[in-house]
C-alpha cells in the first residue's frame, strides 16, 4: 500500500527501530516503545493498521484490528476512507499517551489533533461557518426587500452577498472533512469573496456606479463623477485577471503555497478596511467630496 506515513509536520520522517509487517502481522502496532526523543514512531501503527484492514463485498462495513463492525453512517455520508480512520485512531492513541506521560502534544498534517463529531473533524469550526452563512443570507435578504430596483448598487450588494454565502458553505465543508479538493475549494472561494468585496468598495466610494435615471445618490450641489466615470468594465477585468492569476499560481506550482495565499487575502482585507476607515473620516478623506449620502 502506497500511504503515506503519518507523523507531526515539525519532525522528520522517524526511522523504525524494528521489523514490521503491513499484512497484519503486527497487532500490538499501537503499543510500541517510544524513541529516545520521547516522540513515539508511529508509522508502525499506521501501517499496522492499514495492513489489518480488509475491506468487504459490502460497501458499508469494514474490518480493522480492532473488531468488525459496520462503518457509522456520519462517517459514510462525510466519506471517511478506512485510512482515514487509521489515521484519526492512531493520531489520538498516540496524542494521548503522549498527555499521559507529560510529552507536548503535536500537530499532525499541520493540524491539532481535534476530536471529530458526527464526522466533522473540525466541528466548533463547522458551526461557526454556518452561523456566518446564516448571517449573510439575512444581510441579502434586508438588501433585497429594502433597496429599490433602481438603486445603481443593489445588483453588487446582492452579488457579493452569494459570493460570501458561497465562501461559508465551503468552509463549513472544508472544516468537515480536510480533502486537498476541499480545501482548495475554501480557499479560491474566500479569495473571490474577498476580492468582491473591495471591487464593490472601489466602485461605492469613488462613485463608479451609474446613477438612477433622473435621481442622483447625493444631496450636494457638486455634479457627481458617476455620469463621467461609470460604467468601469476595466476596474472588473483587472479585479478577474487577478482572481485568475491567483488561482493560477496557486495550482500550478509544486506545492500549495500557504505563506503567499495568507498574505494575498490580508493584504486585500487590509485595503478594503483601510478604504472604509478613510470614508468615515470625512475631515481628512477625499473619499468623502460630497455632503451627504444615501448610501
């Protein structure tokens, strides 16, 4: 079986200190000594156990070291693989020992070692997106019951508002089951709610929007820079050529570059509130040249 060994990202892979089968051979894999750095070699439980699993005719049951029984239906629906369930049980073996004898405990895959429900690996997480998710479909609801057809907006508040509602629901799949499809999904959709979210900031504070016909946003005398500046089908270019070259970058390299995907949202979050900061502060901002607003 090709597995890959399963081991706390900060160490190095550990080299086994004895011989071990991964056709069954080794039972008490999860009973092991320690290495002398107190880091247990627990690659020899993985394989122990993906050598014990003998998968049925019958899709839904499963057999491992420790018994047979028919796989958990929270665990069928959220497509946990045999595997998968070697690493989560050999993950809290060890996590626990290693709470038992007074060792740190680790990170394993990048993560800590959280205990699922319901088949969710990230369960607290889960609940939280769905509460954002709930949040923004009442948002998108007020915009669409109070905002008059015309209003020149409307359409970009009501665009945004899926797009974030998008962004939730993966997170919420995303923190339910960590798969390399799942989190690129939860990435590249936050990136595009991100995204959209300064692209309606840009065209709400620099009036790009185009005006109502035969109304107008503002209360001031001051002639609006809508009629001379909307529509902007290049501001929404340069905003999608950027969302593509950051996908672009991000699936074509070797490796999925973390570092550069935190630091392209945070700057982006970063502009987006430095813009609405600047708007509040109409004594110093030239975002604010006209009186009063509506919007």
């Amino acid at each position: 079986m090709n597995e890959p060994k399963l081991y706390p990202y900060n160490q190095q892979q550990p080299q086994p200190t004895a011989p071990m089968s991964v056709n069954g051979g080794n039972r008490n894999a999860l009973n092991m000594p320690v290495r002398p750095d107190g880091q247990r070699d627990w690659s020899y439980g993985l394989y122990g156990c993906f050598g014990d699993v003998r998968t049925s005719p019958n899709h839904g049951t499963w057999k491992s070291t420790w018994g047979s029984k028919p796989i958990p239906l929270s665990l069928y629906l959220t497509r946990w693989s045999c595997q998968d369930d070697c690493k989560y049980t050999c993950m809290h073996s060890i996590t626990a020992k290693a709470i038992s004898s007074g060792r740190p405990v680790q990170q394993y895959y990048g993560k800590w070692p959280f205990w699922r429900y319901a088949g969710m690996q990230e369960p607290a997480s889960v609940v939280f997106s769905v509460f954002n998710l709930w949040a923004h479909w009442k948002g998108f609801k007020t915009v669409k019951r109070r905002l008059p057809n015309d209003h020149p907006m409307k359409k970009l508040y009501l665009v945004w508002a899926v797009l974030s509602m998008n962004a939730w629901i993966w997170s919420a799949v995303f923190h339910t089951r960590d798969l390399p499809i799942t989190e690129k999904l939860d990435y590249f959709s936050a990136a595009l709610a991100i995204l959209s979210a300064l692209y309606y900031t840009f065209i709400r504070l620099f009036h790009l929007y185009r005006l109502p016909s035969g109304g107008k946003l503002t209360n001031s005398r001051a002639p609006s820079l809508a009629s001379s500046l909307a529509p902007k089908p290049l501001l929404a270019i340069v905003f999608l050529l950027t969302y593509m070259g950051h996908i672009t970058y991000l699936t074509s390299g070797p490796r999925f570059d973390y570092s550069y995907n935190t630091i392209f949202n945070l700057v982006l979050g970063l502009l987006h509130n430095l813009l609405w900061t600047l708007y509040s502060l109409p004594s110093i901002s030239v975002l604010r040249s006209y009186e009063s607003r509506v919007i």
